[in-house]
C-alpha cells in the first residue's frame, strides 16, 4: 500500500533497438564518471545514440539524436488510496501451476494507485515504493495515453523499475504502445538491452492491458493479459527497490500518461 516515491529520470535512446544484443551495448565506449549529488529529483546522465555513450551534466535540452537534459523540478506524484482486498492467491497457484513460481506463498500489500504523465521524449522516470525485495509478484491494470498521434510509440507505455540501487544501477520492464515488452538493465554508466517480446497490437493513442511482472532466484518473467512474452534469468537481479514508471513518447501537451490501478504485490523473498 506504501508508495512515496523517489523521482528520477533517464534518457533512453536503445528501446527502439529491439534485436540489439547486450554484448553489443557493453561495447560501447566513451563512459565519463557522474558526480551528481542524489536529491528528490536526479539529474541523469546525457547519453549520444550509438556508438557512444557519454556521460555529462548539461544545463540545456539540445533538439538532436544526442539529446541532452537539465534536472526538472521536485514532483510530488499524486496517489489514489484504495481499499486492501483479501490477497489473491489465486494468481500465486496459477503462477506456481505454470511453472514460473516454486512458491505459492508471500507478503502481500496493496500499493496505491499510479497516475502520472510527462512530456519529454525519449525519456523514462521512476517513482519509488517503500518496498525492496529480491522476490516478488506484481500485478496490475495499466493504461496508457499519449497526447500525439505521431509519437515514439516504442518509448511510450508504463514500467515497472525494480533492484533499484540508484539512478546508475536498475533493472526495467516496458510494456511500450508499439506491442513490444522490453527489458533492460542500467549499471555502470551503460544500457543493456536484456529481452524483448511482442504481445500484439494495441489500439493508439490510448489501449490498456493487465501486466504481470515475477522476480524469483534472479528469473524474470513478464506477462500481459496472461500470456508470457519475456522469461530470463540475469545474474545481476538482486535486492533493490521496487518502482512505478513511465516513458515518454513525445514532448507535446501532457506528453505520455500512464495509470496502473488495483496494484498487488508479494514479496516471496526467502
């Protein structure tokens, strides 16, 4: 039920990048070290499109495929409080039936709803939850809305951010307007692309759907509308914090919005 939350942003220009493996990312170069201070609102790092990825502090936004951002200012996300239902293990036995949990027991909590918008391109932000486990079920009913008919639909949808360590250390889920899952993970200065699998067409520029994200023993597996369209495991999962997300698509009006409503957590850690 808890969310306060942690506002940070990132740009991204490797979603679009759908087959691009990670060894390829890794070999990128040009890494500079990041000296911001941690504050409500984190100032990201700038990153050029291939092959390089450089990291600096910039003061302006420059309209070019090396696209550059200054800090926004302190948000304060708005939640919805709602009712804690009686946990629905249900979806845990389901889980368990296919073979993607060796459980069928966790914490439960009711996280508040999310509701945020935001008109920068090609850019993603996060709000944190109170919550930080290493294992864990999340469902939710998402939908998405964009104020251009024109937009990256591949940058725009919701996320869910997860082993959160920081704005240079994450792991992410996309569910993005173009029908794609995409998976990354942000460490060291570098973007990795880890998997990406198409769900199907969604209608544009507003469609919703139910996304189920499952982390157990460093195994990721996604669902929408429970089919199964990302199973892997990464090495590097791990205890962090737990994150509500959005990215945009477009600068115009309200830019992208993303709401996710009767959110269900378990933490299954061991």
């Amino acid at each position: 039920m808890k969310t306060k939350a942690l506002f940070m942003g990132l740009l991204i220009l490797l979603f679009a990048a759908c087959g691009s493996t990670a060894d390829e990312i890794s070999s990128l170069s040009g890494q500079t070290n990041d000296t911001s201070t941690p504050q409500d609102v984190v100032s990201s790092p700038t990153m050029k499109a291939s092959p390089t990825i450089t990291l600096t502090m910039t003061p302006t936004i420059t309209p070019t495929a090396a696209l550059m951002s200054t800090a926004v200012p302190s948000v304060t996300p708005t939640r919805i409080p709602s009712a804690t239902p009686t946990p629905n293990d249900i979806l845990l036995t389901q889980l368990f039936d296919m073979g993607i949990l060796h459980t069928t027991s966790g914490e439960y909590h009711r996280i508040y709803n999310f509701d945020e918008s935001w008109p920068q391109i090609d850019w993603y932000q996060w709000w944190r939850t109170d919550y930080s486990p290493e294992s864990f079920v999340l469902r939710v009913d998402a939908s998405w809305d964009s104020a251009s008919m024109t937009a990256n639909w591949e940058n725009s949808g919701c996320g869910i951010i997860f082993s959160d360590r920081g704005v240079n250390d994450h792991s992410s889920v996309f569910l993005t307007m173009d029908g794609y899952v995409r998976t990354h993970k942000y460490k060291g200065g570098y973007l990795y692309e880890q998997q990406c699998g198409y769900y199907g067409k969604f209608e544009i520029p507003y469609d919703s759907a139910e996304l189920i994200v499952v982390v157990e023993d460093q195994w990721l597996t996604v669902l929408v509308n429970g089919q199964q369209i990302v199973h892997y495991q990464d090495a590097y999962i791990s205890k962090g914090y737990l994150a509500l997300s959005l990215v945009s698509g477009t600068n115009k009006d309200f830019g992208t919005r993303c709401t996710m409503q009767n959110i269900d957590f378990w933490d299954i850690t061991n």
